[in-house]
C-alpha cells in the first residue's frame, strides 16, 4: 500500500469541486500545500473556491469541464498536468443524482447520470493515470457511496453508477499498483450538499436523520490516503451493511423496504423467491 505522507507540492485535480464534498476536499488540500486544479462546470463557482484558497495562502487553478464531454476531459488533463506541474493526486468527485422511482424518471435523465458518474469517471482516470504510472507514483480517488454497496430503492440508477464506479476501482486498483499508483474508494452514506438540500422532499427519514457534513468525508478521504486504505465508508459503522446483506439478504431487503417505504408504490408485493 502507497501512503501519501504529504500534501505539500502535490498536484491534485478535484472534479466537481465547485460545492459539496468537492469543494471541501479541495480546499483542504490547498490548506495543506497541495497545488489544486478545480474542474467543473460552473466556472463563476470555481473561482470562488480558488479565492478561497488562495486567499488562504495556497495555490489553485479554475479548469472549467464537463466530465461527460470526453474530448474536453482530454483537453483539461493535458493542461492540469501543465499548470500543476504533474498530477499526482485525482480525486473523481464529480457526479449527479436524483431521488426517483425507475419508472417515475426517463431514460434520457438515467443516462446523464451514467455519463458522468461512471463514463466521466473513466475518462479523466484513463486521461491521467498514465503519466502516473510512467512516473511509477500516483493517488486515485473515487468518491462512490454507500449505495454503490447495498442497493438503495428510489435511487436505483444512481445506484447501479455507483456499483460500477467501486467494481472499476477494485479491478483498476490491481491494474495500477503493481506500477506505484495507489487507488481508494470513499463510499460516504447520506451527505449534507446541494444535492441533498434540493431533493429533500425525496428523502427518507432514516437518511436526513443519519446525514452527515462533507468535512467528514474530506477527512476520513485524507486519512485513508495518508494510511493507504483502499476502502472507506463513511461512517465507519455503516462499513457493516454489505457484510450483514451477504449473510441475511432478505432480512436486510425487508429492513430497507420498511425504512423507505414512504417512498414506494403502495401496493403489495408479488411472489418472493427469497
């Protein structure tokens, strides 16, 4: 395991860090001396964040993209690897989400979610892992969920993105280290953003009641790295959910339906073949 003892120097380029978890874990790490390239759509709001740390006394440049746009994440990671001299940190935060119903939401909204969450993703890994492995040192991060472990009703295509984006991540980490490039997967539960605020009328109560700050996830992801951890779930004690759904599947199944039930079809379910 590669442990990333030290910030200072470090180019990292955070995605979607113009709110949210995004924009906490990048000003952390210009805290922290790290130079930080901001990549996300809204320009206006990148600049905010790079004020904040430069005014803070750290470095960052504003790298304005749309991580669905594959042709611009190629543009954008040849000028971070420019402006930051190398980068040797990616955290892949940048992602979409909606509180819905499969059947309720379109097709054209679940592939926009796929877009960026998983074919973004891919993109800027695929854009700039190879000059860390030529330079045999690099950190990727993916910023999953929870609901990328135990499958969410009302969530069920942001769900499957996030699925995929941890099997990406456990099956690029063996890729890439043997070659000095270290990769962790965060995977928080229910986080206070914009997100969350702009769908809380979908949320259940169990999530609004358990939601927690992004400068929690920002620490444990920092923590993970400087331990070399491959995988984090934040809170620590939702880590036992996956194990729990292995063992007792339709215990686990009946316990989500009843959390969420305010949210599904009021109609009885079919056969089981549990």
């Amino acid at each position: 395991m590669t442990r990333l003892a030290t910030f200072e120097g470090k180019g990292a380029v955070v995605t979607g860090a113009s709110s949210g978890i995004g924009r906490a874990l990048a000003v952390a790490l210009g805290a922290k001396g790290a130079r930080v390239g901001l990549v996300a759509r809204r320009a206006e709001r990148l600049e905010a964040v790079a004020r904040e740390i430069t005014d803070a006394g750290g470095v960052a440049f504003v790298l304005p993209c749309d991580v669905s746009d594959t042709r611009a994440v190629e543009r954008t990671a040849r000028e971070a690897e420019r402006r930051l001299e190398g980068v040797d940190l990616l955290v892949n935060n940048a992602g979409v989400g909606r509180h819905r119903l499969f059947l309720e939401d379109s097709l054209s909204r679940a592939r926009e979610i796929f877009d960026v969450n998983v074919v973004g993703t891919l993109a800027f890994t695929r854009a700039i892992a190879p000059a860390m492995a030529d330079r045999g040192r690099g950190w990727v991060v993916f910023m999953a969920s929870i609901a990328g472990l135990v499958p969410v009703p009302g969530e069920a295509v942001y769900s499957a993105s996030k699925f995929a984006t941890i099997g990406f991540a456990e099956a690029l980490s063996l890729e890439l280290e043997p070659l000095g490039v270290h990769v962790s997967t965060i995977c928080p539960g229910s986080v206070r953003t914009d997100f969350a605020a702009r769908e809380a009328d979908r949320l259940v109560p169990a999530a609004e009641r358990t939601s927690i700050e992004p400068e929690q996830v920002v620490n444990e992801t920092l923590r993970a790295l400087a331990r070399g951890r491959r995988r984090v779930v934040v809170p620590a004690r939702l880590g036992e959910a996956p194990a729990v759904r292995g063992l007792f599947p339709g215990l686990v199944r009946r316990g989500t339906r009843a959390a969420v039930r305010s949210i599904l079809p009021d109609r009885r379910e079919g056969p089981s073949n549990e």
